[in-house]
C-alpha cells in the first residue's frame, strides 16, 4: 500500500513539473515581446485623411447595346451560308444567298409587261395630242378628244402600277441576299444549305453588337432617392440627362477591384412596384470584346459628393459585444480604446464616420500586445499608405534599440 502511495505520489510530482516546463516554454515568446526593459512594441499611424467619394456597389449584367435576329424577307431554299460561325462580321456584310432564279423570273417578267405599256402610254400620247390639234381647228369632234384623254390617264395610271411591280421584284430578288443590318460577334447558323427557309418566321441567325456594351443593374429606393438628392446638389447625374453622365467603374467575378470604366446613361422612368428597384445602365468601351452579354460583374457607384475624410485599415478595428473601437495611443505610451463609427470602404480602408479626428495615434499591427503590457506599449511609427495594400505591407515592428553608452 505504501508503495502504492508513493508511486502516485512520485506522478504527480512528475506531471506538475512537466506543467510547469510547459507553462514557462509558452511564456517565452510572450517574454520576449515585452522587451529587455519595457512595453511590446506595436506599430502605430495616424489616420490617413484625403478627399474620398464613398462608393455604392451593386450586382449586375452585361448586355448587348444592339441585337438582331437574322430572318429572311422572301420564302425560298436556302442556297449557301457566307459566314463562319462565330465571327466578327460588318454591316452590309452577305451572310446568306436564297434561290434567286424564281424570282429574277418575276423580274423579268415584271419588266417585260413595263415595257408594254410603255409602249401603250407612247401611243396614247401620241394619239391624245393629234386629236387635240384637230379639235382646236374644228375637225374632230369633243367626244373623241375626250375618248383620247380617257385612254392616256389609263395608261399613265397603268404604268405607275407596272412600274410599282417592277421595284416590287426588284426588292424581292435583292431580299435573296442576306446582309447584316449591324457590325457585331454572329452566332452560329441555324438553318443549314438547301432547307427551305419562310419570309418573316424562319430564324437564321443572331448578332449581338459588343462595342460599346452596357451593363444593366438595379439599384433599391433608397439609393435611387439618394442619387436625385445629390444630382439637385449640382453633381453628376445618375440618367445622363441635364447634366454630365455620372462615371462608375465595373469588375467580373473573377477580377479584384473595378478596372473597367463606364459612364452612367440611362434610369429606367418608374420604380419597378413588384421589388422597388429602380433599373440602370452604363456604357462601357469594350475595344477588345473581352466583355461578353450574360456576365456577371459588380459595379461601383459615386454614392456621395467630395469630401475630406478619415481612413484606417480594417486590420486596426476591433469588436467587443457589437462595438467597434480602436486602440488610440497616447504621448506617454498609454493605450485606450477609442469607439467609432464606420463607413464603407474607399481605397480598400475603412471610413470612420465618427470618433476619429485624424490626428490620433492608432496600433495597427500588434493589437493582441497590448494587453500583454498591462495599458502600456512601445510605438513603433508608420505612414499610411493612400492605397491600403494589406497588413504585410507594414515593415514588421522593431523592438526599440538601445542607447549607445557615452
């Protein structure tokens, strides 16, 4: 028994002072975080403030700013196909050919019956004109005059009819020939050679114009009215209409940032009352037709007029219970949470509504140490870059270097 209780003695002894290496060996790093003769160092910069625009972002798609669906005018065969599927094509380009023969037939024969009462007014003039002479001299008599003039309006009115037929195959022999009505991306034919196609009903084809494309969005009531608020301020316009169009910047899913650049030229003239959005478009140059219509892409809004404003990165801000604060530094290295209100982000930092003045001193990389010094820490200064790039675009704070002996 008593050897028993020594061994779990002997144990216990064992597993507290593993404990205590344990606890010691954890405790180093923190130990040395504090520094030989002080606080941790953290490292610390002022607010950056410069005039801001706050941006809205919305989800929305790119559109064609032009489409045509390629029918034909004219019932007939299909006789051969100009395009390959898929490519660039111009306007007045020949993208398909019908039959033609049946209908320089009708050409032909609408020309040939032109001809004929060509023939026929020539006559009739000429006869109305001779009995006129003989009537102005009494040798005719009224009613054959009248007869003569009766023959020459028919045949002039015959010959508009004739004529109107004749441009009437001419068209239909030209609507045999399918050109494209704009420049754009085709897509693939639909109808192959030798099917025979129906005036009006058979679709051939499509073509999307890409240069420049649009991008369609809908925006909630209350930006809408935030957006008329400011276009009365004198700012940009949100329609393009009375005023210069409002510049936006638009990214795809798979891009960071809004590298693509528009301008805002159309509202939509009632809210939509099923979901209370209001439609909107931008126009963007897309010279290299890398845009395509049906993608996907979010679009940055000028949601504010110009303004001086104040800015830290988020990797500054804390939470506790749905407060937000930061750690504001003071002249003799006292640290104190200072709450604020924030914005949305502009040049991927924070704004901060309220709280802030600008010319505090915030931690902004070493938060977790400031605990560790009890309310006291060692500023290591930094500026702020304009553009926040990220935490790892701070130099790695320094302990601080010790006086050189005299």
């Amino acid at each position: 028994m008593q050897n028993r209780k020594h061994i779990l003695r002997s144990a216990s002894l064992a597993a507290l002072a593993l404990l205590a290496v344990t606890t010691l060996a954890n405790s180093k790093p923190a130990l040395a975080q504090m520094g030989p003769g002080g606080p941790p160092p953290v490292t610390v910069a002022k607010p950056v403030v410069k005039n801001i625009i706050e941006m809205d972002e919305f989800v929305g798609r790119f559109e064609a700013s032009a489409s045509v669906d390629v029918r034909a005018r004219v019932n007939g065969y299909l006789d051969s196909v100009n395009f390959k599927d898929g490519a660039l094509v111009k306007e007045g380009e020949l993208l398909f050919v019908i039959d033609r023969r049946p209908y320089q037939a009708v050409l032909n024969q609408a020309q040939a019956n032109l001809n004929v009462v060509q023939t026929r007014l020539d006559l009739a003039r000429i006869e109305f004109e001779r009995y006129e002479r003989l009537a102005r001299s009494g040798t005719a008599a009224e009613a054959t005059l009248d007869a003569r003039r009766q023959a020459l309006l028919s045949a002039q009115a015959e010959i508009v009819g004739t004529r109107a037929a004749v441009e009437t195959a001419r068209l239909n022999l030209s609507f045999t020939e399918i050109r494209a009505q704009i420049s754009g991306r085709i897509s693939r034919k639909l109808v192959s050679e030798g099917n025979l196609v129906r005036e009006n009903e058979t679709l051939l084809t499509t073509i999307v114009a890409q240069d420049p494309i649009y991008f369609y969005f809908d925006i909630d009531e209350r930006s809408f009215l935030a957006y008329q608020r400011l276009s009365r301020e004198g700012a940009a316009t949100s329609n393009g209409n009375g005023g210069r169009a409002l510049q936006v910047a638009i990214g795809l899913t798979d891009e960071k940032g809004f590298p693509h650049k528009g301008l805002l030229t159309f509202a939509d003239n009632r809210l939509d009352p099923a979901t209370g959005t209001m439609r909107l478009r931008a126009t963007l140059e897309n010279k290299d037709l890398f845009l395509q219509p049906g993608l996907f892409g979010r679009i940055a809004v000028p949601g504010s007029p110009s303004y001086s404003g104040i800015l830290v990165p988020d990797e500054a801000i804390l939470t506790d219970l749905g407060r937000r604060f930061v750690y504001v530094v003071e002249a003799d290295g006292s640290v104190r949470q200072q709450p604020v209100q924030l914005g949305s982000r502009t040049d991927n930092y924070r704004i901060v509504r309220q709280g802030l003045k600008g010319d505090e001193t915030v931690v902004i990389n070493g938060l977790q140490r400031v605990r560790m010094g009890g309310g006291k820490v060692t500023p290591m200064p930094v500026q702020l870059p304009q553009v926040w790039a990220g935490l790892m675009a701070l130099p790695a704070p320094q302990p601080p270097q010790a006086a050189p002996k005299q």
